[in-house]
C-alpha cells in the first residue's frame, strides 16, 4: 500500500527519469532570484535595429559564460542579404551580422542549442527596461522573445555542469532572425549537419504550448516595367506599368488557401510619380506562408511564372525565395516533444503541443536534417510589442525542464534514431 503524499509522489516520478533531475531542479529553484537579475541585465542591453554595442555585449555576457563552461567560441561570417528584399526595420548600421558558436565537445549525443540575440524592440525608444507587473510577470524588451529563453538555455548548461553531468553541446547565437535570418542562414545550415538534435529556446506559444510543427515561410518581390506617357497629350503611346503590377496581384490574390496550408500577403506596393503622367514603374513585395514542402513548392512556381520575357512590354520581373522551409511534425520531433511532456508533468508544468503559422530558426535546423524543437524559451506573450511580458516563474522551470531532457539524451535514455 502506497500512502506517500502528491509531493513525494511527484518527487520519486521525477527521480525515475534520471537519477539526478531531483538535484538539477533543487539547483535551480536556488539561483531564481540570480537568474531574475540576470535577465533584467540582458533586457537593459538594446539588441534591436542591429544595434552594434548593445548587441557586442549581450554576446559577450553569454559567451563568457559559456567559455567558464570550457567553451570555444567561434564566429562565422554572415552572408549578404538579397538586395530586392525590403529594408530591414531600422536598417542596422551596416555591418553584416555573423553568428557566434561556443562549443564544447564531449561523448553521447551532439546537442546544438541557441537562439537570436536580436529584438526588434527600438533602441532609442521609451521601451528600454525589465520592469516587474503583477504575480511572476514583468515586461521588458526582448524579455521573452528571446533573452529569457537564452538565459534558460544557458542556465541548464551550468546546472548540468555544476552537477558534473557532461553534455556535447554548442551554442549558437545569431543576430538577424527578426529579420529573416538571411544572413545565418548559411551557418545555421551547416551546423545542423553537424549535430544530432536541435533545441532553440524561442518562447511558448499561447497557455505554454510547445510547438511540434510550423509552417514555412518566403519572400517575394514583383516589379513591373511600362512605357511613361503623358496623360493629356499622349496617353495612347503609354503603357502603365500600374495596370500590370495590377494584373499580376489579382492573380496573386487566388493563391492562399488557409484549408491546404497556404498564405500569400501582399505588400507595401509602389508604383507612378504623378497623377498626369502614365507610371513606367510598379513594385510589390509580399510574404508567403506554406505548410509542407509541396506547397512552398506549388507557391514558388505559380509567383514565379507571372515574369514575362525580358522584351514583353510591360514587363515583369518577380524574385522568390523561400527562406524558412516548412517544419512539420516528424517522428523524431514527436519523441522529442514526448519526451519534453513527461519531463514537464514531473516537475508539475503542463506543457500541451501545438501547431503555429509562426517561423524560426527551428525551421532552418530541421529543414537540414535536424531533429529540433524550437520553443522551449520562456512562458510570455505580447512579442514585438511595447508590453511583451515574460512569466519569470518559468525561467526555472523552463530550465530544469532542458536540463532534464539533456541529461536523458546524455544517459541515451532517449533513442531518436
Ligand atoms: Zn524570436
């Protein structure tokens, strides 16, 4: 007869899952307070509009962390962004961002972990600061998206090593995924190939879902080319580049489909210089979500074929690039998220899967092969907002929970092959 309370019922679940997940969760429960002071400092540090300083030392205060956990850290350069795409928000001061790895290689399981070190949160703003709301909730910038969830990220890293539990693990950090990713893309890429699980600590989806499954994500731009004209005194000779860029957005405007997983959003739009005079020159820029591969596929060609021939006049010109490939549930990430579940309910959290039409860098990780679940960052909400809050009681939770799962990959309780 069994007559232990809830408590120590809880307690020995969560004993069964590893030996040391009692001790992992003890240890954090004890650095709460640090952990809170600890995100109040990185929120302070403006990352957002490609802020050079504020980004330099939010790297600095997790790499040299990291090093103390025998890291070597690495930076790879970043590739240039496809000039036709949209300026990003603020612009940046034109440096190319790179993405900065610390490894530290071990036995057992190759586990990339990481996140983006960007907000899109203005640094000059009035949005500047940690500041505490009612119960457990504080808002500041980037305080969710994602500064908490690197701080949870990197806090089980500590725990583990402060428990000598060796992990394999890199950490990555990149500085252009509010803007796309376009500049990473290429690193993320590569490391994925070199890992064998992938955890980005984006936040929780709504009521503290995980997601198991997102769709993808491109851009597009389409530019028509006419013949100006003046109005009054020669419209015949004209040919609006307007009325084409027109043409070309209602056909556009039959591809979405919410029931088989496609979203196509079209704007800004440009197009003429003055009422009088017939415009020569129109541009559209627009955004495409689609659920599998197939669909970005379908999408892709279908935009694409509105480009005329070079000579047609008007003329049409249209870019395409997929630039977050669709993640859907795969077997591996289901185990993962499975895995995440039980962890969770041991240490008294729900944690409910989730499907999203939101992108990450989870999609370019799982994309190159990489199990991945993507969203293991803080409970909060209002993201890219001038109230997006963090939940703090989930930093602890957030991390024990990672650190858990790391010590089953590491103990090969956790078989995703
Ligand atoms: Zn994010």
């Amino acid at each position: 007869v069994n007559h232990m309370n809830h408590a120590s019922g809880a307690h020995e679940r969560l004993e069964n899952l590893h030996p040391l997940a009692p001790r992992i969760l003890a240890h954090l429960r004890d650095r709460d307070d640090e952990l809170r002071r600890d995100l109040a400092e990185w929120v302070a540090m403006p990352t957002g509009h490609g802020h050079a300083p504020g980004l330099e030392r939010q790297r600095e205060a997790i790499v040299s962390r990291l090093e103390r956990l025998g890291g070597t850290a690495r930076s790879i350069p970043g590739d240039p962004r496809p000039d036709w795409l949209l300026p990003a928000a603020g612009g940046g001061d034109g440096v190319v961002p790179s993405t900065t790895v610390v490894a530290r290689p071990a036995s057992g399981p190759r586990v990339l972990l990481g996140g983006h070190i960007d907000t899109v949160h203005d640094p000059d703003g009035a949005f500047r600061e940690l500041a505490p709301l009612e119960g457990h909730h504080a808002t500041g910038p980037g305080a969710a998206d994602m500064k908490g969830g690197l701080l949870v990220a990197l806090a089980a890293l500590e725990t583990l090593d402060a428990l000598d539990l060796p992990v394999s693990w890199s950490f990555f950090l990149n500085e252009d995924e509010e803007t796309g990713s376009f500049h990473s893309f290429a690193a993320l890429d590569s490391l994925a190939r070199a890992h064998d699980v992938g955890l980005v600590f984006e936040p929780a989806l709504a009521g503290g879902a995980l997601a198991v499954e997102r769709m993808g994500a491109g851009q597009f731009r389409l530019e028509t080319f006419g013949q100006a004209a003046h109005v009054g005194r020669e419209f015949a000779r004209g040919r609006s580049a307007v009325t084409a860029l027109a043409r070309c957005l209602v056909a556009v405007a039959d591809l979405p489909d919410a029931d088989k997983g496609r979203i196509v959003n079209v704007g800004p739009i440009e197009g003429g210089k003055a009422t009088n005079i017939v415009p020569d020159h129109a541009v559209a820029w627009g955004n495409v979500r689609f659920r599998d591969a197939a669909t970005a596929t379908w999408l892709g060609e279908r935009i694409l074929s509105l480009a005329t021939s070079p000579d047609a006049m008007p003329r049409v010109e249209v870019e395409y690039l997929a630039n977050r490939p669709a993640k859907p549930e795969t077997p591996a990430v289901r185990r993962l998220a499975d895995e995440a579940v039980a962890i969770a309910a041991s240490i008294g959290a729900a944690l409910p899967l989730a499907a999203t039409g939101g992108v990450c860098d989870g999609n370019i990780l799982q994309n190159a092969g990489l199990p991945t679940i993507d969203n293991l960052g803080v409970r909060g909400g209002n993201l890219h907002r001038a109230d997006e809050f963090v939940e703090l009681d989930s930093l602890v939770e957030r991390a024990a929970l990672t650190a858990i799962l790391l010590a089953r990959l590491q103990s090969g309780r956790l078989d995703l092959a």
